[in-house]
C-alpha cells in the first residue's frame, strides 16, 4: 500500500508550492508579486508542495525553461479548496468508480491532482507518494489574481546545496523544513 502524503512548509495561514519558470517569467513575477504578462493563463500550470519532487522536475533548476525556482505561497485555505476539488489525472477504478463519469470530470474540472514518487536528494523514488496539482481557467485565474502571498526566488539557494550535493556533503539539515500537511487514503 502506497502513502500519500502532503508534506509541505506551511503556516497557519498559508503553504509553500514551488514551480521553476524562465527568467523572463521569473523576472516578471518577482517585481508584481504574482504572474503577469509573459505568464500563460490558457494552459495548465503545475504548483508543487514537495521541495525536493520539484527538485527532481526541474533537474535543481537546469532544465530549459526551469532555470528559475520560485518558492510561492498561497493562502491555506485556497490550498485546502484546490485539495479537495481536484480530480485525478490517472483514472483509478476503486477512487473514481464509473469510467464516464471521471472522463466528464476530467473534461469539466479546472483543477487536476498527480500523486508522484517523492524523491530523495538523488531524484531516486521513495516509499511514498507527493501531490503536484494542475490548475486552469477559472482556478488559474484564482491562483494568480488571490491566491498568491508572496513569491520567492530561491535559484541561488537551490544551486548552492546541488552543489553541496554533487560533492557529496549532508545537504539534509539544509533542505526546506517541510512537515506532513495531510495524509490520503491509498
């Protein structure tokens, strides 16, 4: 049986996610404090709880196009929304019963939910199973014009523990505090 956690940095009023964008984007978010222009509003976007699955997503800010690691946070409670209102991306029989059905949900949510491998420092899988969360439309728009806190860059910190890691130094104690937020059913 697989564990579905949701660990994360959070507050009482808010949690962290992650998201790694170009610098044009990066850039843009940074000096408005939300996503603007360069940001594409018709499209999926991916926000992530897990430090380390975006590490792993990103290739540690390498990737084209991830250069850029923004550690954002959103309002608790929009979070929890998000949660709750999610369909699953995969369909899984046992969660999702009726096969129509989930496809119709799927078509008509603007909110999908991944479980993913949560990954060690060296990208290799763990024995439990992070969220990453897609958002568009209507719920995009919430996310970028409401939802947002704060955005932080945190490009040079990430470069500098890969570093530290690559060369095989103990990078734990200086990884994000992140705590388990929520437990899931399998």
């Amino acid at each position: 049986m697989t564990n579905k956690e949701i660990r994360a940095v959070y507050t009482d009023d808010s949690i962290r996610v992650y998201q790694a964008y170009s610098d044009k984007i990066a850039d843009e978010a940074l000096q408005i404090g939300t996503f603007g222009m360069s940001f594409k509003r018709d499209r999926m976007t991916w926000i992530k709880p897990s430090f380390l699955w975006m590490m792993y997503r990103c290739g540690w800010a390498e990737k084209k196009n991830q250069e850029r690691v923004l550690a954002i946070d959103i309002k608790k409670d929009a979070f929890d929304y998000i949660v709750e209102n999610a369909v699953l991306s995969k369909y899984n029989k046992e969660f999702n019963g009726d096969y129509e059905e989930w496809k119709q949900l799927i078509k008509c949510s603007d909110i999908r939910c991944q479980w993913d491998p949560e990954r060690d420092i060296y990208g290799n899988p763990m024995e439990y199973r992070s969220i990453q969360l897609g958002l568009r439309g209507k719920e995009l728009q919430s996310y970028v014009d409401e939802w947002i806190l704060k955005i932080n860059d945190i490009t040079d910190y990430v470069k500098r523990i890969k570093k530290m890691r690559d060369q095989r130094q103990d990078i734990t104690g200086l990884l994000p505090p992140e705590r388990v937020y929520r437990s899931m059913a399998p």
